[in-house]
C-alpha cells in the first residue's frame, strides 16, 4: 500500500515535465501555454533568456539583473502584449529595443537605472496603453521622447531625480488620460510641455518642490477634470491666474503652505463638485469665498488652523451635502455661514474645541439625521457638558445651553477723555449676553 503511494506521488511529480510545452520553455522559466505567459521572476537572470517562445504574449522578467536592452532582445517576439522588466539594474535601453512589438500594451520598467531615455526609444509602439518609467533615476525628458505612442493613456514618471521636461517631451501623446508626476526635483511646470496633452483628464502633481503656480501653467488643459496638488511645501499662494483656461470637477490642493482660501483662482470653476483644501495653515474662511461653487456637493478643510468661519463663507454653495472641518480650532459654525443647511448630508466638526451655545443648535436640532462619519462633535465649554457628544444630548439639556441671550450694552453713559493727538485712548464697555459678544467702537461718522 505505501509503496503504490509512493509511485503515484512520483508520477505527479513527473508530470508537468513530461510533455514539454509547445516551442520550448527556457531554464529558470515558467510558461503557462493556454495564456501564453512565461514567467521569470527572481531567477537572477543578466539579460533576456534565450528560447521564449515566438508565440508568447505575457512576458514577466522583474525582479533579475537585467542592465541593458538591446535591439534584437525581444525582436522574435511579435506577439508581446505583456512585458514587466521592473526592478531590474537597466541602465541603457538602444533604440529600437522595442521596435518589433506592435502588439504591446502594456510596458513597465519601474525601478531600474535609466538616466536618459533617447529619442527613438519608443517608436512603433502603437499600440502601448500604459508606460511605468517611476522609480528610475531620469533627470530629463527629451523632446519627442514619447512621440509615437498615440494610444497611450497611463504614463507614471513619478520618482525620478526629473529636473527638467522638455517643452516638447509629451508631444504626440494624444491619448494621454491620466499623468502622475510626483517626486522629482522640478521647481516649475511648463505650461507649453503640459499643453501637448489634449486628452488629459487627470493630472496628479505630488511632493514636489515648485514655489509657484503661474498663469499658463494648465492654460491649455481644457479636458482637464482632476486636478492634485498635494505635498508641495514650498507653495504659499495659489494666484488668481492660475487655474484659468480649466473646467475642474475635482480639486485638491492640500499639504502646501497655503494660508488662505484661494478665492479669487476658483471664481469660474462653475462645475467644480468636490474640493480639498484640507492639511493647509488656512485660519479663515473669509465671506463669499466659494461664491461661485454653484455645483459644489463636497468641501474638505480638514486638519487646516481654521479658527474662524465668517458669516456667509459658504454663500452661494446651493448643493453642499457634505463638509469636512474636522480637527481644526472653530468654537461655533454658525448657521448663517451656510447658503442653506438643508442640503447638508453629512458634517464633520469633530476635532474642534466647541463651544455648545445657541450657535450650535442648528446641529443638534439635526442631530439624528445629519451624518456625522462615525466621529460625533463634542462640546469643549460650558464645563458641564465638557466631552458631551452632541448627537448623544438629552432634549432636557437644550433649554439650559442652547438658549443665547441677546447681547446688551451695561451701563451706557458719556465717558470723557482728554489726550493728546497720538496718545491711545482707553474707554471702558460693559456687555453682557450669551454667547459673550465681542464689543467694536465705531467713531461718531462710523467711519471707522
Ligand atoms: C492594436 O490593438 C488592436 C485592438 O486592441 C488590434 O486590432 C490591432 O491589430 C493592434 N495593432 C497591431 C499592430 O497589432
Ligand atoms: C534631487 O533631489 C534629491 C533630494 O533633494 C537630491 O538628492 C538629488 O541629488 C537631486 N537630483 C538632481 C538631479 O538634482
Ligand atoms: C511656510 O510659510 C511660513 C511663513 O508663512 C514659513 O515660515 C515657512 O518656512 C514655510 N514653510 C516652508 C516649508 O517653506
Ligand atoms: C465645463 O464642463 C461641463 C461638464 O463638466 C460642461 O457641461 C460645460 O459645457 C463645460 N464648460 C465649458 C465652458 O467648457
Ligand atoms: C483630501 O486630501 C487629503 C490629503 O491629501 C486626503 O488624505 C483626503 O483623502 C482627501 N479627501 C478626499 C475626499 O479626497
Ligand atoms: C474628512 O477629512 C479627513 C482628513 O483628510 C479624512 O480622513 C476623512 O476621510 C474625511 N471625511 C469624509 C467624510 O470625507
């Protein structure tokens, strides 16, 4: 009995060797004839193995010791769709390395060694959707670099040392959706490079050191929806200008050193629907600063130094359903600062040191059908409800704190001064109500 087990095992074993696939497979390779894939990950391979079958389609090579491509390499292998060279020591690829594969699709050379790609590189590639040159070394992109490949649509040049694009390096890609740039050491965008790509409907600029956004940047962008900046320390403004020429659905500026609302550059993006301005040293949002949002269905200003939200910041934002301030500085988000509650779906003010008086009523006379994302808002004053989730408030609680007395003048009586013109003056004012008012003098002609 354990004998005929033994034999069975062996025979097992023995059988994906024995009818050798179709055209051969090469050493250190694993070729799955139905999908016409040959696999070859980790075999510490220096170059392309030799006996790939003509016919094969997928061809995965990441992860060798590959430093060079060279004509000829891959020539006998019309039938590429599929080629991963990831993670390999490639320094040099000639040209024409890819010039017999007008199948391919998809071509990923992510972490390797490529310093300089030379004109010529990526002709005939007709048919390639997706390119990933990231985590290479690349310091410039050349002019015509990617000049044949018009069906492309997803090109990742993210990690690289890039201190330059050439102002024609993405002529020819006409197709482009989707462009990543992120860390890489350009200090501007090129208006003109960026302007070859008609199709573009999503840029992506992360952890970049650039200081400005000019005026022409993304002037010629108008397919443009999708709009990141994200990790770009050293912006400190985002112009007027500089978002002219684009129809955005979907921006996000965040992680920068922007300290206000960028009011002014976001007047005309009448179709805009979400916005994150989120992780930004903003502390105000000034009157009127989203006037023009008329779509806008999300605002983010998350984790920002928000202390003051104005009456009417969100004039005109008739469509908001959500609004995300959570863990900022605000005491109140008063009612008056919203075109409308009535469309607000989802709140959240968690994170904020509030301060649970009539202001807040609003909120907790929706309490049970506004969605707070599982992160209730709590009160931080008055001590007695100190940590108290809103939504978790008895009704009794409500006539003892969210009641406001209206603010009154103590004490009203002609107060005289005598100084000398540019001493300060002091004059004394009692006020009283609930919440405590913030007392303004205004001269006799209330000129100032
Ligand atoms: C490119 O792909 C399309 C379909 O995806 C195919 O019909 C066409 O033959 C391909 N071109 C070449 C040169 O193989
Ligand atoms: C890019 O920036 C990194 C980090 O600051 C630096 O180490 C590298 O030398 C820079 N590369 C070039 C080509 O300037
Ligand atoms: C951000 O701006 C402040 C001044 O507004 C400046 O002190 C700080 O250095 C800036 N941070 C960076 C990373 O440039
Ligand atoms: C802006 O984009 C919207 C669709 O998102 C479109 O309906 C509108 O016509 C565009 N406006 C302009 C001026 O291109
Ligand atoms: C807003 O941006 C921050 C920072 O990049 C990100 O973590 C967050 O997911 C974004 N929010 C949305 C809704 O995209
Ligand atoms: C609110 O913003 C924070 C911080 O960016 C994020 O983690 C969270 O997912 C956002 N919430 C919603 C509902 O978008």
């Amino acid at each position: 009995m354990t004998c005929w087990l033994c034999v069975l095992s062996l025979q097992l074993l023995l059988l994906p060797a024995a009818p050798p696939p179709a055209g051969g497979c090469p050493a250190r390779c694993e070729c799955t004839a139905q999908t016409r894939a040959v696999a070859c990950p980790r075999r510490r391979l220096t170059a392309v193995p030799d006996g790939i079958p003509a016919e094969t389609r997928l061809l995965e090579l990441s992860r060798n010791r590959i430093r060079c491509l060279n004509p000829g390499d891959l020539a006998a292998l019309p039938l590429l769709e599929e080629l991963d060279l990831s993670e390999n020591v490639i320094a040099h690829v000639e040209p024409g390395a890819f010039a017999n594969l007008p199948r391919l699709r998809v071509l990923r050379l992510r972490g390797n060694l490529l310093k300089l790609i030379p004109p010529g590189v990526f002709t005939r590639l007709d048919n390639l959707t997706l390119l990933d040159l990231s985590e290479n070394k690349l310091v410039i992109l050349l002019d015509y670099t990617f000049q044949d490949l018009r069906s492309l649509r997803r090109l990742e040049v993210g990690d690289n040392h890039l201190v330059f694009i050439s102002r024609r390096a993405f002529a020819g890609l006409l197709a482009l959706e989707e462009l990543t740039l992120e860390r890489c050491n350009l200090t501007a965008l090129s208006g003109e490079s960026l302007g070859h790509l008609r199709g573009l409907g999503a840029l992506r600029l992360r952890h970049l050191a650039i200081a400005a956004l000019e005026d022409q940047n993304f002037r010629r962008l108008p397919g443009l929806l999708h709009l990141e900046i994200d990790n770009w320390p050293l912006l400190e403004e985002v112009a007027a200008g500089s978002l002219q020429g684009l129809n955005l659905t979907s921006l996000s500026v965040t992680h920068t050193n922007i300290t206000a609302v960028p009011a002014a550059a976001l007047r005309h993006q009448a179709h805009l629907t979400c916005l994150n301005l989120s992780h930004n040293p903003i502390s105000t949002v000034p009157r009127g600063s989203f006037r023009d949002l008329v779509r806008l269905r999300e605002l983010h200003l998350a984790g920002a130094l928000l202390a003051v939200v104005e009456p009417q910041a969100f004039l005109g934002l008739r469509q908001i359903r959500l609004l995300n301030l959570s863990n900022n500085l605000l005491s109140t988000l008063e009612e008056s600062t919203f075109h409308s509650v009535n469309t607000l779906e989802t709140l959240r003010v968690d994170g904020n040191p509030l301060a649970c008086d009539c202001r807040l009523l609003w909120i907790v006379q929706r309490r049970k059908t506004l969605n707070f994302d599982g992160r209730l808002p709590a009160c931080a004053t008055p001590a007695e409800v100190r940590g108290d989730a809103l939504r978790n408030l008895p009704d009794s609680v409500l006539f003892e704190y969210f009641v406001c007395r209206k603010p009154k003048i103590r004490e009203r009586r002609l107060q005289r001064v005598t100084a000398a013109a540019g001493d300060d003056v002091r004059f004394q004012c009692r006020a009283e109500g609930e919440p405590a008012p913030t007392v303004a003098w205004v001269t006799p002609g209330r000129r100032e």
